[in-house]
C-alpha cells in the first residue's frame, strides 16, 4: 500500500467550491489540499464556451505545476469541459457532474427532479441527458443570479429569498420529489428553498463527489495514510478581502487565504 503525500487540487469561479471543499476536509483527514477560487475571472456560467474552456485551462494548468496527485473540479460549469483537462494531463480529474446526478437518481422515487444551475450548464444539458438517460424527467431552471449573490451579498441578505422565490416559481407545480443543486454555490441558499418547496430531496455535489474521489485515489493507490497536521490552501485570484467576507460560513480550519495571479 503506496502513502502518496502530494496535495489535492480543488478549484471553482468562486467561493461555491468551498462546498465541495468541506465535504472533502471530512472524507480524507489526513490529505493536503489546495483550493483555487478564481473570483478574478467568476461567473463562469455566463461566459461563451470558448471563454469557460481558457478558464479551465488556466486554472488546470497552474494546479498542475504545484505537482497536486488530483484535481477536482467543484464547479459545475467547469466540469463541462473536464476533457480539455485531461488531455493535458495523466492525473485523475474528477467532475462534480455524473456523482451528483447519480446520487439524485438513487434518492427519487417518483422519477421528477429538478436541476438549478448556471445559463451554461443548463443550456448544455448534461444532467438533463444523465437523468433522461435513466427514466427520470428533468425540469432544468438557469439560475446564474444565484452565483452573484453568494459572491457578494451575505447569505442572510433579504435579496437571497427574493431571487429564489421568483426562480423556483416554475417548479412550484412540478411535483418534483428531489432538486439537485448543480451549482456548487447553491446548496448555500437550500434554506431559502425549503421555504418555497418544503421538505423535498436537495442533492448537493460534495458528498457525491467525495465518494467518488475516495474511489478513484483508492484504485489508483495514491490515497495518503500517515498522520499529517494536514494544510489547507485557500487562494485567489480576486481580492482577498472580497473572498474573505462571503465565505463567512466556512468554518473548516485552513491557512491564511493568498492572493495568486494566474
Ligand atoms: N460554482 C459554479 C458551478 O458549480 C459556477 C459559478 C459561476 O457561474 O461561475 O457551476
């Protein structure tokens, strides 16, 4: 049994990755992490294909030269574009997409479930197909509004229930039993769901994802075993002081949040 002691790579437009992040923190203690949140260039859900690709790319590209064994893309609307990363790269890289879709396949019973996501990744369709693929009805709604407000206003803000009570008005009579938040900056605003579509399935991508990491490090043999007093490194290619007073509800301990320009 090999102990790979080389960090993980995590990276999202923005904050909404964090998500991802701590659920990732929780599955694997003793791993190193590397998280980039590229807020210089976020949304990335609003941006032509060709811009999200260069994203992706940019991003990609960096995490690879800090020699991480892993990257997964806690982004949605990224994920969409995994293959121009693993075409530059042998290293697993893990999409949020398939994990998610799957784990709200496995929860519905009445086969009807909703997917609230960025104008990219609903106009591409690739949970639509997943769930269409297997015998579930998909009612998608863009909801890229969303991914402003957790950049910018705190989560509390009265503008938050305003947005989802005017986005989730289509689904109100869609008898959907399970909503997917396939968005990674979404599963912040479930709350504000639960208030107009009550105690359904919501489906976020971490712990999909998490599993589905523990997977494939495990196949691969590149978990890592050994105590560590682990690092967690949150960078930016925003302002730092912009990243650090809407994460608020990150609570996972890390190091000193860096400014990096890539
Ligand atoms: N958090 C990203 C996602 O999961 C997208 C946010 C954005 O539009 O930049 O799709």
């Amino acid at each position: 049994m090999t102990n790979n002691k080389k960090p993980i790579g995590v990276f999202d437009s923005g904050i909404g990755g964090l998500t991802v992040l701590e659920k990732l923190m929780e599955k694997f203690p003793n791993e190193d992490f590397i998280y980039v949140a590229d807020q210089g260039h976020c949304p990335y859900g609003t941006k032509t294909e060709e811009g999200i690709k260069e994203c992706v790319l940019n991003v990609g590209r960096y995490l690879i030269a800090k020699d991480v064994k892993a990257i997964v893309i806690a982004c949605n609307t990224a994920s969409l574009f995994i293959k121009y990363l693993e075409e530059i790269t042998d290293i697993p890289v893990i999409s949020v997409i398939e994990p998610t879709c799957m784990a709200a396949i496995n929860k519905t019973k009445n086969n009807r479930v909703a997917v609230l996501a960025t104008i990219a990744t609903i106009n591409k369709g690739a949970y639509q197909t997943l769930l269409n693929n297997n015998g579930v009805e998909a009612f998608g709604v863009r909801c890229s509004e969303f991914v402003d407000f957790v950049e910018n206003y705190e989560l509390t803000d009265p503008l938050g229930q305003k947005i989802v009570d005017e986005k989730l008005e289509e689904l109100k009579d869609k008898n959907v039993d399970t909503l997917i938040h396939g968005c990674t900056h979404f599963s912040l605003l479930e709350p504000n769901m639960r208030k107009v579509l009550g105690d359904i399935n919501y489906v976020a991508c971490g712990e999909p994802t998490s599993i589905k990491l523990y997977e494939i490090l495990k196949e691969k043999s590149l978990l890592r075993f050994d105590e560590n007093n682990r690092y967690v490194k949150i960078q930016t290619t925003g302002s730092k002081e912009n990243a650090l007073m809407n994460m608020k509800w990150f609570k996972a301990p890390h190091e000193e949040i860096e400014e990096i320009e890539i």
